[in-house]
C-alpha cells in the first residue's frame, strides 16, 4: 500500500495510490460505499471517523484501520467516483511525524567526504516536526548562506517500540518515504559548538513524501533501493540503502534504548555522499534552485528554493 495525503477541491483526505501509482483512491469515501452496501447507519460519519485525513491516526488504529483500507479498497474498484487521476490532486507529506530522529554520518563515502571518522554506533540528532513540507512546497532559505541537501531513506514507526531486539526491529516498522534533510551547514561546521539539530530544524527543512510505502510493498525489508539527488537537473547523489554503515533494524533498536518510538514517528537514515558542502567548491542552495530527491517505489520528492518569507 502506498499511503498519501492530497488535497482537492479545499478539502484534506487520506488516500492510496492505485493503477500504478496513476491514481488515489479516497479511502473514507470508498470505505462508506462499503459500509453503506452493508446497511450501516450513519456510514459516512463512520467511515470519516475510521479514515480521517490523518495517518499518524491510521497507524495507532490498526488493525482496524488497515482493515477499514482494505474494504475501501475492494469498494472502489470500478467506480470513479471514488477514485481521482493524482495529476488533479495536490499531494501534501503524507505524514506528521510525533518526532523526527536522524542519523548522522551512515554511509561511508559521505563520512569521507567530509573527513570524518565513522563510529561504533549510529550518532543521532533530532529535527523538529514543523519544519515537515511536502512534495513541491517551497524550502524558505533562512539566515543561512550555506543552504544544504541530504537525500535519505525515512523509516516510519508503525508501534510502539521500547528497548527492541535488532532481529525483532522491522516488526515495529510500518513503512518508508522519501525524505530531504536539509540542513545549515554554519550552525553544524562553523559554529563552536556546533548546533547540528538546530542547523536541521528551520521551518521547511524536512521534506517529507510523496508518499509512506508499507513495508509490504518491497522485496527486502527494509528497501533495498538507491537514493538519488538532483539539483536544477544535475545528479548531485546516488548510492544503494545497501551500503548504509548501520541498517534499519540496527537504528530502530538503537533508538529504542533511549527513546520510545510511536506509531507516526519518523528516522530520516543518514544521507550519502554528493552533498553540496563537500563540493568543489561548494554546491550550496540559493533561491531558484530545485532540488528532486528520488528511488523506486518511493517515487519522487521535488522542492523548489525560495528566500524565506516574514
């Protein structure tokens, strides 16, 4: 299942893509035709209260939420009216995550390019959750003048997760997106002490979408994919998942000890190497620029720069 959140005509709904990825279906709407088929009182009501516009709700609910989805999804085959071509919607970040955790430094060309050394254990910071855009809004550059990119495979958390087991991590996991870490790169390089969390967490620096893809949607769990970067076209990033230095089950357990994950929760999972600060010379972003984040199955997550508004 591929989940999104999409806007048409003025009005927020959860949605699933179908006919490859071509179309959404709306899910409250086709889980009422459903429950409606079945003499259901009130069943709109129902279905709006089962299947808001809000996955965070979706995934505390389960399974009776994902059942909801799969009647809807049943209900809609064959009836347009339930289901809208994605050209004619607007698609928003499919989720907003309790709390954004990130990884620093997981893939080794990226730990070189930036002449440091790799550790034992994933090194962590946080990013705060209003900085989450979605799929075309615009990255606002702030006080910054070194405005950077981070593609990065995001892990989002189905349940509750406390002190797990490694081999036991990817029950917890609920599915994955795209995501662009975004960072300024004063706050984390220049300044003494660097401030990476703040550097990471300025309104807009957390693009997030277009889409969350359960777990189920891929051969290997977690995906096994390669995570490309363009910026104005030019191919900026592009490394396998494969060659992260710690995999998901690792970093979700690792959090675990520390912190309980909740359904909705977000891990962006590090970013490899081709990121503007380590250019020659550097790649920074500036107003005008656009910058696509990308890898199969989890479509494309494209973000235009702007100068930041008051």
């Amino acid at each position: 299942m591929k989940y999104v959140l999409y806007q048409k005509d003025s009005r927020v709904r959860l949605g699933a893509l179908t006919n490859r990825d071509a179309a959404v279906v709306d899910l409250a709407a086709a889980y009422a035709a459903h429950l409606e088929a079945r003499g259901v009182f009130a069943a709109e009501r129902v279905a709006e209260a089962t299947l808001p516009p809000d996955l965070v709700h979706l995934l505390q609910a389960a399974p009776v939420s994902t059942e909801a989805v799969g009647h809807a999804m049943v209900a809609a085959a064959g009836r347009a009216d339930l289901v809208h071509p994605r050209a004619g919607v607007k698609l928003l970040a499919p989720i907003r995550p309790g709390k954004i955790v990130g990884v620093r430094r997981n893939y080794l060309l990226h730990a070189e390019e930036a002449k440091r050394q790799t550790t034992d254990e994933p090194k962590m910071f946080f990013k705060l959750t209003q900085a989450v855009i979605g799929p075309g809004e615009a990255i606002e550059r702030n006080i910054t003048e070194k405005l950077d990119y981070e593609a990065e495979l995001v892990v989002i958390i189905g349940k509750r997760a406390k002190k797990v087991a490694r081999a036991n991590a990817l029950d917890y996991v609920a599915g994955y997106a795209l995501g662009n870490d975004v960072s300024a790169r004063e706050l984390q390089l220049d300044w003494k002490p660097e401030q990476t969390s703040l550097a990471k967490s300025f309104d807009t620096h957390a693009p997030l979408g277009p889409w969350v893809a359960t777990a189920d949607e891929f051969a290997h769990a977690p995906p096994q994919v390669t995570i490309k970067c363009w910026v104005n076209g030019e191919l900026r990033q592009d490394a396998s998942t494969t060659t992260m230095l710690f995999d998901v089950p690792l970093i979700v357990s690792y959090i675990s000890r520390f912190v309980t994950l909740h359904p909705g929760d977000a891990i962006y999972t590090g970013t490899p190497a081709g990121v503007g600060a380590f250019m020659n010379p550097p790649g920074y972003l500036k107003p005008g620029d656009v910058v696509k984040v990308a890898a199969e199955g989890l479509g494309e997550l494209e973000n235009p720069v702007i100068a930041a508004r008051d």
